[in-house]
C-alpha cells in the first residue's frame, strides 16, 4: 500500500471516476468502487508512476496522453498539473461539457 496509506479509497475513486469519463477509452478501470483499495492502486500503477512527497502524493503519468495528478494531504484535495481541480463524487457529477449557440443559420440547396 506505501504512500497511498493517507489517501483515502473515495478519492481514489473520484481519481478513476474522472479518468474513465473523461480521458481513458481504451484502458478504462472497471468496478472500482467495489474493488478492495490495493487493486486499486494496482490498476492506477500501470497508468501512472506513484510517488510519495512531503506533502502529497504524485501520479506521474507513464504514458503522455494522461495529465498528472497530485494528492495533497492539507487540503485533502486533487490538483491536475499543478491547478486544482474538483473531482465527481458520483457518476451524476460527472458532464461532457457541451454548447449549443443558437444562432441563424441559413441553408443552401444545389
């Protein structure tokens, strides 16, 4: 377990939540949130590099398409390359962010 013994499972799961939903299509973890918390941490270890610091943990990504997470210990919160960043607590939080500007439009026939 190591340097993920102070980051608590609902937060690992927010993690996950967040990476399905909006940034993995092909390496999607599944049935995090009844998986026991060291599966978890196994699944997260092929995605990202686990390193303990001072005053967080930090998922440095082995791959470059995922960004980099840092757990941080005071704030009990996430920051996504170094910005914090609030993660879904449930699949209803989760949204694909959408705009839909209605403007005129005109349509032309051949």
């Amino acid at each position: 377990m190591g340097p993920l013994k102070r980051v608590p499972k609902r937060d690992l799961c927010s993690l996950i939540r967040y990476l399905n939903y909006y940034l993995l299509t092909q390496r999607r973890i599944h049935y995090f949130s009844i998986r026991v918390k060291d599966d978890l941490i196994t699944d997260l270890g092929r995605l990202y590099k686990i390193v303990e610091r001072d005053h967080g943990v930090a998922f440095i990504s082995h791959m470059g398409d995922l960004p980099n997470f840092t757990y941080l210990y005071r704030e009990k919160g996430w920051r996504r390359n170094g910005e914090k960043v609030i993660l879904p607590r449930c699949r209803r939080q989760c949204v694909r962010h959408m705009r839909i500007d209605r403007t005129r439009v005109t349509l032309r026939f051949p």
